[in-house]
C-alpha cells in the first residue's frame, strides 16, 4: 500500500487547487523557507483525522482554512483528498484505490469522505488501524517530532506498537472493557429492576389472591342473583296469572264499553240530527208567525182605515140625510106658498 496523490484546495496557503502525485520509488518536496512544505504533512496529518490545532501549528482549527492575501480573498472552505493504492489488501475495503477527504467550513462544520461516500471520522480511524497510516503514526512524521520521540519514552512506545500492530488490539481492548464496565451497569440496573420487579411481584401475588378471592365472591354473587332473579320470576308469574285473567275481563269490560258507547253515539248523532231538524222546523214556524204577525198588522192598519173611511162616510151620509131632510122642509114650504 502506498499513497499515489494528494489533492488540497483552500488548505492554508494553497488558495487554488493542486495536485501533488507521488510517482514509484523516493518523491521530494523541495523549496524555500515558508513556502508551504510543512503544510504538507499538515495536510497529510489533518486529512487523517488530526484534531489538535496545535500539532497541525495553529491555534484554532479554522485557522487551517486559506486565509486570503493581497490578490485574493479568503477562501470558505478548506478541503483536502488523500488517495491510496490498496494493492497488498492492508485496508479493510474490496477496492484497490481508496480516497479519503475532509472538508472544514468556517461555520465550524466538517465532513469526512471515503470514495465520495459521507462517513464518520470513526470509519477513518477504523480503517487504517494497524496500517500506519493515520494522523499520529509513525509513517506521518515532522522533523520537531524526532526530537520528541528521542526524549518522551510514551511517544517511542506508541510507534512501536503501532508498527507492531499493537494499537489495534488495545483499542479492541479499550472497547471491550467499556462495553464491560456498561454491561456491568446494565446488570447494576437489572439488578435493581429486579428488586422492584420482586417488589411488584410479592404485591402482585398479593393483588392475584385477591383478584382469586373476588372472582370466586363474583361467582358466588352471580349465582345468588340468579337465584334471586328466578325467586322473583316464579313470584312475579304467580302473581301474573289472575292479573291476566282481570286484563281479559277488563278487555270484555272495555269492548261491551266501547260498544254502548258506539251506540250512545249514533243516538247522540241522531237526537242532535233531530233537534237540528225540528230547530229548523221551529225557525221556519216563527218566520211564518212574524210573516203572519205582519199581516195582521197590516190589516188592522187597512181596517183601521177602512172604519175611519168608514165613519166619514158615516158623517157625509148623515150630512146628506140632513141636508135632504133641510131640502125637503124647504120643499114642503115653498109648496105652501106655491
């Protein structure tokens, strides 16, 4: 296995995208002083997973994003890909070729790539366990470190084991005894949920010798109401049967009722039909009486008239009488003297 290119774009000084291949046989990075070779292995260290600013010499990690110059801004996004050709099958994966990437954005946020594919920085570190490759093996190494690894016994100790291949079983190790210690909480809490869980239990059995006991009362009670129900039945059909017998002549009763009643209404109907009648009858007579009454009046009138006429007639013919009486005197002397 051995690296074949790195690509690096917003990472420190180099603002613009490049590509540096690392060809068979020995790759040099020569130039002068602070033209960017240490950024590098900065760039190296930080893709695999490095999370000390301090190592990557900076004081925060955003610091690693280009920060701009004269003739250009600062960047937004700093963003480098390590490919490695996988042919001795070292890494855990079925491709030959794996690339890895990070990208940081000034937010704060990053992501971490393997071929393209979003991953955990996790992932990274899994994969190249025991390879040596990673942000603090010893195939990644400045020169300030030697010094470091001469006179700190820890430093020499960890690059031992990571080229003995040691660093991968003491993180097995590590996991195992975390996965152990929360097992053993998780037995302190079952063990604690079983004294509650006992608890429950003895007041539960409790609670069911109860529950026993009110079924069979529950049992006992529906036996003795339906006991109960068949005493009040038998009473209740005892009692039914001459109430029976009082509804049906109650209903005979009702019927000769219903018929008298019939029959008292068609008499009602035929007695108001015959008073209408003879009220009409008696309407007609009084019309005749006042028809006649008004007859009578008027012939008491013309009578009335008539004795007055009558009696002027009377009066005329006695007149006459007496002026025939007075003519016939004056007759009778003027034949005297005649």
């Amino acid at each position: 296995m051995y690296i074949s290119e790195l690509e690096l774009q917003g990472f420190k000084s180099f603002a613009y995208k490049t590509k540096v291949k690392f060809d068979s046989g020995i790759t040099a990075i020569v130039g002068p002083n602070g033209c960017g070779k240490s950024n590098i292995v900065d760039s190296m260290r930080w893709v695999l997973g490095e999370q000390r600013p301090t190592l990557l010499r900076s004081s925060t990690m955003a610091n690693v994003i280009f920060n701009g110059t004269a003739q250009k801004n600062a960047l937004g996004m700093a963003e480098v890909s390590l490919t490695f050709v996988n042919n001795k099958g070292l890494l855990p994966t079925e491709y030959s070729e794996v690339t890895i990437t990070r990208r940081l954005y000034r937010s704060g946020e990053s992501e971490y790539l393997i071929n393209g594919t979003t991953c955990r920085l996790k992932d990274i570190n899994e994969l190249f366990m025991d390879t040596g490759m990673g942000s603090d093996a010893y195939s990644v190494i400045e020169l300030k470190m030697v010094e470091d690894i001469l006179n700190d016994k820890s430093d020499r100790r960890h690059l031992f084991e990571e080229a003995a291949g040691v660093t991968g079983y003491k993180e097995k190790r590590k996991k195992t005894f975390r996965k152990l210690e929360s097992t053993q909480k998780d037995l302190q809490r079952v063990e604690d949920i079983l004294v509650e869980v006992r608890k429950k239990t003895t007041s539960l059995g409790k609670q069911a010798e109860k529950a026993k006991k009110a079924k069979e009362y529950r049992k006992e009670l529906e036996f003795l109401d339906k006991a109960l129900s068949k005493f009040q039945y038998n009473n209740i059909k005892e009692e039914l049967e001459p109430l029976k017998g009082r509804i049906k002549n109650a209903d005979k009763e009702k019927k000769e009722i219903q018929n008298k009643l019939e029959e008292l209404e068609e008499a009602e109907e035929k007695a108001r039909n015959s008073l209408n009648e003879k009220e009409r009858e008696q309407a007609e007579a009084q019309r005749r009486v006042s028809q006649l009454e008004s007859k009578i009046k008027d012939a008491e009138t013309e009578l009335q008239i008539t004795r007055e006429k009558i009696s002027n007639e009377k009066g005329v013919i006695e007149q006459y009488t007496r002026d025939i009486e007075q003519a016939e005197k004056d007759l009778e002397e003027m034949r005297k003297y005649l």
